[in-house]
C-alpha cells in the first residue's frame, strides 16, 4: 500500500524526492501520513479536493482484502 501510494504522489508533484509515507495504526485503523514538499501540496490535493479524494478511494479498493480500515493523511 505505501508503495502505491508513493507511486501516485511522486507521479503528481515537482519534488518527488520529497514524497514521503508514514504508517501508523491507531484506533481508526492503519493511517498513511503522505508529506510532500510544501510547494506540492495544491498538486496532491487538488481543485475542490479532487485529487486527493481520488488518491484516497483508489488506496481504500486496494485495501478491500484487509480487514483494517486504511486512511491517507495529506501534510506538508
């Protein structure tokens, strides 16, 4: 999952070396804190929130297998 997730994220941005996925697991389930550099983070989320949504319901499909809820988190 972080994988795809960086696959994705440095596909949309101008510093793909600044992509970077955290992973923890709280009571929410497993969370995926995607940071990318602060001049990308319109990139990764997008008009009205469209990429991102997108980004996260493509990453909720792979995750259907797994029986935790999987959540992405955009910081910069």
């Amino acid at each position: 999952m972080e994988e795809l997730i960086l696959v994705m994220a440095r596909a949309l941005v101008d510093h793909p070396e600044d992509v970077r996925v955290e992973i923890k697991e709280d009571d929410r389930g497993i969370v995926y804190a995607l940071s990318v550099h602060r001049e990308d983070v319109g990139k990764v989320i997008g008009k009205q929130g469209r990429i991102a949504k997108a980004l996260r319901t493509v990453v909720a499909s792979a995750a259907v297998k797994s029986d935790k809820r999987v959540i992405v988190d955009i910081i910069s």
